[in-house]
C-alpha cells in the first residue's frame, strides 16, 4: 500500500512539474533562456514511478510538450522545430526517461530482495525474529483467538558433540521442513533460537494449543532427534507478545524438566497425544 501511494504521488509530481514548465515556457521561454531542460524533472519523476517503459513515454510527452511551447509562444522562432538541436532534445527525453526508469526499477528489486532477506534465517529459509515479530503484531492487532508454539530441539548440543556441526545443521534443517510443511497454510513458522522455532496458528483455546503441540511432537520425531513444545494461547494465557512467549517458555521447559528428570506425568499434550 505504501509503494502505490508513493507512486501515485510520484506520477501527481510528474504531471504538475510537466503543466508548470509548459506555462512557463509559454509565458517566458526566449531563444536561449532553456525552460525546456525542466521537463526533465517531470521525466525522472514518471520514470521512478513505473519504470522505463513509463519514463520513455514520458520523455515522448514532453517532447511533444515542447514543440506545442514552440508553436504557442510568439517569442520562439517556429523555424527552430526544424533543427537537429529539436531531434536531440526529443531523442534525449525518452533516453534519458527509459534509463531513469531502467535503474529505478532495478534500485526496487535489489531493495525488496533485501527486505527479504533480512527477514529471513540464512541456516533453514524460514522467517527469522524480525518476521517472527511482524507477524505476532498482526496477529494481535487483529483480536482473534490463536495460539503461540514454541518447538526446541532437544540436546542439540550433545548432538553436535556427537555427531558434529554439520550434521546439527542438518538436523535443525530437517526439522524446519517438517514443521513448514505440517502447518496451515495461514499459519506462521519462524526460528527465532539457536534450536527453537515459533509458530502461530489459530486455536480457540489452550486444548486446541496442546493438541496441536502434540501432533507436531510426534511428526517431528525420527530416528535421531525429536523436540518438545510450549504454547500459550491469546488471550486466556496472555495479552501481549511478551506475556505469551513467556507463558510458552515457561510451559516449554517445565516439560523439558519432566522429561529428562521425572517418571512420566501425563500432561495435557501427552493427554492429547495419547
């Protein structure tokens, strides 16, 4: 929404900046004086609004725009229509306007493919903390139940130790592709941790949220590794970003705990994935 404002703001200038030149050049243009050389300001700014095809055809308006300044204004000989200077000036315009336009719409290219990246985790190509955060913002402002999860892959350390960086990375790449393709298609996934990954699904209650947690626990286990989830549910459970991922956090490693130092205690993601 903010890039076709901009445009549009882009294309008013460029009409206005075209409509004051031509008056000027009517009322004051003399031979020599050079109002003409301002219709290049009208050019660039078409151009930077829809690339070169639009600056060439603004560059072709504006010499069609300056032969009308030509004819109308009693103070420039007509006969100067007919000399090269007018063919250079013509050809100039839509050069100039095609180029502008060339090197604006690459400048908006290599810009979006920045704002991507920067959003993105270089190790697993989901969404990074920055997304992460975005999306959470939606989410709330738009007031609707859903549920915040929090997946941590467990003993990533002794992993690496065991078996090695690389087969870690790999591991955590796996693990990514197993949850991006057990979510919803609206859902939200991001890693947001060395090991630990957030989603953002939509679930009406905290059972929604830990039978979710439950399906995904048991799709991301293999032979190798598996994780443990958290979730927090808005706005039983929490009201602001930081009061779910706390919740989740907290949920999260209680079950950590219970794993690795209690018997088993039914809880109610194990419930639900019982």
């Amino acid at each position: 929404m903010a890039a076709a404002f901009s445009r549009r703001l882009l294309l008013s200038g460029a009409c206005i900046s075209s409509a004051l030149t031509f008056t000027a050049f009517d009322l004051y243009e003399r031979p020599g004086l050079g109002i003409g050389h301002f219709y290049y300001l009208s050019i660039a700014l078409a151009a930077m609004a829809g690339g070169a095809a639009l600056g060439a055809f603004a560059g072709l308006i504006a010499t069609g725009l300056y032969v009308a300044g030509v004819l109308i204004n009693p103070h420039v000989p007509s006969h100067e229509l007919l000399t090269a200077g007018t063919i250079t000036r013509g050809v100039t315009y839509i050069t100039i306007g095609a180029l502008f336009g060339w090197f604006a719409a690459r400048n908006r290219s290599m810009v979006d493919d920045l704002r991507v990246l920067a959003e993105r985790d270089v190790l697993t190509g989901l969404p990074n903390t920055r997304a992460f955060e975005s999306a959470i913002t939606r989410r709330l402002s738009a007031r609707r139940p859903f549920a915040l999860l929090l997946a941590d892959m467990d003993a990533l350390k002794d992993f690496n130790r065991e078996e090695g960086f690389t087969a870690g990375n790999d591991a955590l790449r796996r693990l990514a592709d197993r949850l991006a393709t057990s979510l919803a298609p609206d859902d939200d996934i991001a890693r947001v941790g060395s090991d630990e990954f957030a989603i953002l699904a939509s679930v009406q209650n905290s059972d929604g949220g830990a039978q979710l947690a439950a399906r995904l626990e048991r799709m991301l286990v293999d032979d190798r590794t598996k994780a443990t989830l958290g979730w927090a549910v808005f706005p039983q459970e929490g009201d602001n970003a930081l009061a779910l991922y706390r919740a989740a956090s907290e949920r999260l490693y209680a079950r950590k705990v219970m794993r690795s130092y209690l018997r088993p205690v039914p809880t109610p993601v194990d419930q639900a994935a019982g």
